[in-house]
C-alpha cells in the first residue's frame, strides 16, 4: 500500500465546505465521501480563516533570504567554473 495521502482538488474541497456551511453535518460529509474528520475540519478552518486551501510558509524572513542566498552562490558558482574552462 502507498504511503501518499490522497489529493484532492480545490474546487472539490470547496464544495465540501460549502455544503457544510449549507448546514449538512461533517458527520454526514464524511460517511458520504470517504474523508478523514481531520481533513474536512481542516478544509472548513483553512477557507474560513484565508479563503484558500495553500498551504502557509512559516519560514522567516532571514531563512528565505538565507535560500535565496544559496540558490544566487550556486548559480555564481556554475558561472565561475564555465568561464574557467573558457580561458
């Protein structure tokens, strides 16, 4: 068995929240479809609270500047070496 959790797409999460703020039970929901509990509260929190369903970066600013970083040092890096073989 695999151990991926299963996708499901926006639109459809988006109908299940509608239907529970519709008044159908997360109970109801849940038998129906096949979901976790877990997940639709999660559906119905993340859309309520943002209006979305992406997912947060919780990393700092100094962490993103910190890959940025890396990412600009590598790509310097790869030039260096090109323009050494080059001369």
């Amino acid at each position: 068995m695999s151990n991926r959790s299963k996708r499901y797409k926006e639109e459809f999460k988006k109908q299940i929240v509608k239907l529970i703020k519709d008044g159908k039970s997360p109970s109801e929901i849940v038998k129906e479809y096949n979901i976790a509990r877990s997940t639709v509260n999660k559906w119905v929190k993340d859309y309520t609270t943002s209006g979305s369903f992406k997912a947060k970066d919780n990393r700092s600013q100094e962490e993103n500047e910190l890959i940025r970083l890396r990412k600009e040092n590598q790509r310097l890096k790869m030039e260096n070496d090109i323009l050494k073989q080059a001369a």
